[in-house]
C-alpha cells in the first residue's frame, strides 16, 4: 500500500479545533459523565447499541441519544442469540434446550466503545454492548462474554494474551440474485479484476476512493489499520490490524466488517467475507498472531531470559495441535468455509508447526525473541471473530494447562499429505461436542447451543439444491 495512505487523515466529517483528548480513539470514553460530554460535542442525536450475535452479525436497538444517557434499560430476548444465519431456530435435543421462560436479557454499553457512525447522513453513533441475566449475571453462550471468560482463565495465571489478526475479504459485483455466481468487480481502469495480483500496489489503486472512504471511516471510528495489501485472488484484499487485548481486536474486527461493507455498498460494490466466494478462487482467511505476556514481569511468556524458546511456548503449540482440529466449528462455521479447506485451496488442511512455514496451520513467524508469537492460520473470515479468539487462546491453555508436547516443526510443505481436519461441517460438530477439555474452559451452556444452531443451519442447506447436481444428475442417473 502507497505509504501516504497510512498516515493520519482528517475525519469524514470534517476536524474540530481543541477536540478532547477523550474523544479521540475508540476507547476513550470512561463513565456516563464522558459520553455525555462525547455525544454533546459531537451533537449526536442517534445511538445504535449493538452486540454480535453468533454469526458476529450487529444485533441490537437504536434510540435517542438523550434517552441513551438518562439510564434507560436496554433489553434483547434471549433467543436472539441461539438463531441460525438464516433466521431460524434450532430444535432442542443433544444438551440443547430454550429457556422456559426465554426472557429478556439486558444489555451492558461497554463506553469505551462508544464511536462514531460515519456512513449515516445524520449525526449517529454507535456502542457495543455486553449481555447479562436479569440478576447481572454474565450470559455464557454470548460470544463477547466467551471471549471474556478465556481471559480470565488467563487471568487466573498470572498471564495477558496479545493477538493480532488479519481479515482477508473480497470486493465483487454487485448481485441481487443468489441464484447467479459472483464476479470481479470492475476497478478505475474499466476492466474487472482478474487474480494472481499479490501485493500488487497497482490492483490496491484499482480501488483507490473505495479505500480512501475505509479509511476516513475507520479513523473516525478509532479504528486502527495496520497495512492494507491486494491478495491472490481477483478483487481479494486484507487488512492487518496493530496486536493488542483480544476483545479490542475482537471488537476491532466485528466494526471493520461493517465499515467495509459500507464503504463499498457506497461505491456500488458487495465486499464479502465469504470463506469461498467464487469458484477457482483463493478463500479468505483471518490469521490469528497470538503471544502471551506474562502480568508481574511484562516478559513475553513464550521466550525465556537468554532468547530461546520457553517450555510454555512449544506447550501452546501443543495444546493447538491437539485441540484446534476438534474446534474447527468455530474457525469454520458454515458449510462454505469447508470449501476453503481443500488442499486445491492455498488453506491450510493439517495440523502441522512450522518456522515461517505458510503451508502449516500454526507458524511462526521470525521475529526477534521479544516478539516470538504464534499464527493460527485455519480460520475463515467468516468466522464471528470474538469465538475464534475464543477458540483458538482456549486451545493454547489447554496446552499450557497440561503441558502438551507439539510434534516437531515441520520444515517441508505439509499440505501434500492427508488431510487433519474435519471434512465438512456435522463432523466438526461432532468432534467440538466430545471434546471435554475444550467443554471445560468454554462452558456447557455455550457448547450446547453453538452445537445446535450449526445442526440446524446444515438442516437449512440439505434443503438447498445445487447447480452442480441439476448439472450432473439430472440427466446421468
């Protein structure tokens, strides 16, 4: 990416003189106090309060914003959060089952994620919420409070985990019928995209204004990109967001998503983040680079005092090694993401470690020692990102929790052998429920219910009938 579209750049709504210092980024706001001054000064008349559901989609209530700030009581019915992608609910059985009563759960606005809206015409703002019982206790199968309950386990040890992921996504025509495939979009120079232009600055500027308006909307939301580069695949682009605590970055990502599907809506573009969006294509992945830090010391726990490799750190690849393959549900959680994980796909299909080996599920990238950190590169960018944080640092504790052994690195290409991972999406199910470890640090009630919307939303394709059997059955069998 052109080095002058890293740096700063004035909001889209234009910059204020003496802004203060709390308004500035995404975390600022402190107490009810501060959001008030924050929504006055930016004369906000609108407030979106909003929590991903399990499919990361924004779920939630819009007011006014002096309602917002006289302590008004926000609730959602709990079933919000046990509905499949497709708007249906899932049948009770396998541990699974609604609540009697199926009340209202509250929602909590997490201040510091009060930002602006800066594709609406009028001035709006947004804020991302947490969930609780009625009686303040968390709501376990939320994804956001999931996430939290890892952390803590972290926590419990004397341990910060640090991520860093990278969101790759794709820009395509736009098109109102499903029944049609996706194609490229067509770029500044009249053409569509074609693919095989990696790191080409010159497919990134075939979407010059589209990107500028990214930009304008993440800086006014506090959001912080890292870089921006074209992938391999016609129209495909990533973004890599600056390391930090999970559920910022997890946050981070759930706004990013919709920046950059408004960003292109306004240019006439879909950008999705489809596991496989068209056929002969690369998929899209979100990269997940994780190091922990150890609280008392502030040393990076992964790398003892002489610069070489700590026993925690080959533990927490061990722990991904046996455990990632059996939470696969959540790196991978429709039916299209197994059409990434083919070894015809570029996506990694094993469960293999390597030094800055591309070809393996966990790598590790060089780095000086201080940096030693660990890429998880299974998960699709479909995946709602609060679980697959989730997921995969649950995996890594449950290595350092039982001091699992990794196999040795591999310094060969691992995708040309069979493949480790769940095929499709029931057996995945499968293994994620009869994991017991994983069922410990993730809580029944999570399992259960993640468990049972992914039955149903397979239930939901079975009904689907595909161009490829009209092409292959209808006439041959």
């Amino acid at each position: 990416m052109p080095s002058d579209k890293k740096e700063a750049r004035p909001s889209s709504r234009g910059g204020r003189a003496r802004t203060p210092a709390f308004v500035k980024n995404l975390r600022g706001v402190k107490n009810w106090k501060e959001a008030g001054a924050w929504l006055d000064w930016r004369s906000i008349e609108d407030i979106e309060c909003i929590t991903p559901d399990q499919a990361g989609i924004a779920r939630g209530k819009m007011m006014p914003s002096k309602k917002f700030t006289s302590n008004t009581s926000l609730a959602l019915p709990s079933a919000v959060f046990m509905t499949t992608i497709s708007g249906g609910y899932p049948e009770d059985g396998n541990g699974f089952s609604y609540p009697e009563d199926d009340g209202d759960l509250k929602l909590l606005p997490d201040l510091g994620t009060l930002s602006e809206v800066p594709w609406e015409t009028d001035p709006t703002a947004q804020v991302i919420c947490d969930l609780v019982h009625q009686d303040g206790r968390d709501v376990e199968f939320t994804p956001r409070n999931l996430l939290k309950k890892v952390l803590r386990a972290y926590a419990d040890k004397g341990l910060k985990p640090v991520v860093a992921p990278e969101i790759e996504f794709y820009l395509v025509r736009k098109n109102p019928d499903p029944d049609y495939p996706l194609t490229p979009p067509v770029g500044r120079s009249g053409r569509p995209i074609g693919g095989g232009a990696g790191y080409s600055i010159a497919g990134v500027n075939e979407f010059d204004e589209l990107i500028d308006d990214i930009y304008h909307f993440s800086e006014a939301q506090g959001l912080e990109i890292d870089t921006l580069i074209h992938e391999e695949g016609a129209g495909q682009l990533e973004i890599n967001l600056r390391h930090g605590h999970p559920v910022e970055l997890a946050d981070q990502v759930f706004m990013f998503k919709r920046t950059i599907r408004e960003a292109a809506l306004k240019h006439e573009t879909y950008a999705t983040f489809m596991a496989k969006p068209m056929q002969g294509q690369p998929g899209s992945a979100m990269h997940i680079h994780q190091s922990l830090i150890h609280v008392k010391s502030g040393r990076n726990l992964f790398t003892n005092e002489d610069g070489s490799e700590s026993a925690e750190f080959l533990h927490f690849i061990g722990g991904m090694q046996k455990h990632v393959p059996n939470a696969l549900v959540m790196f991978a959680p429709y039916v299209n993401s197994y059409r990434r994980l083919t070894q015809a796909a570029s996506a990694p299909v094993n469960n293999k470690w390597g030094y800055d080996n591309r070809t393996t599920a966990f790598r590790v990238p060089r780095s000086d020692p201080a940096a030693r950190r660990v890429e998880n590169r299974i998960p699709s960018s479909d995946a709602n990102p609060y679980l697959a944080l989730a997921a995969s640092l649950a995996c890594g504790l449950i290595g350092l929790n039982k001091k699992i052994k990794p196999d040795a690195p591999i310094l060969t290409t691992a995708n040309e052998d069979e493949i480790d991972l769940p095929r499709g999406l029931l057996e995945a199910v499968d293994l994620f429920e009869a994991d017991e470890d994983l069922r410990a640090v993730l809580g029944d009630s999570f399992v259960a219910t993640y468990a049972a919307i992914k039955r149903a939303e397979f239930e939901t394709f079975m009904e689907v009938i595909s161009p490829w059997e009209r092409e292959f059955l209808l006439l041959n069998v």
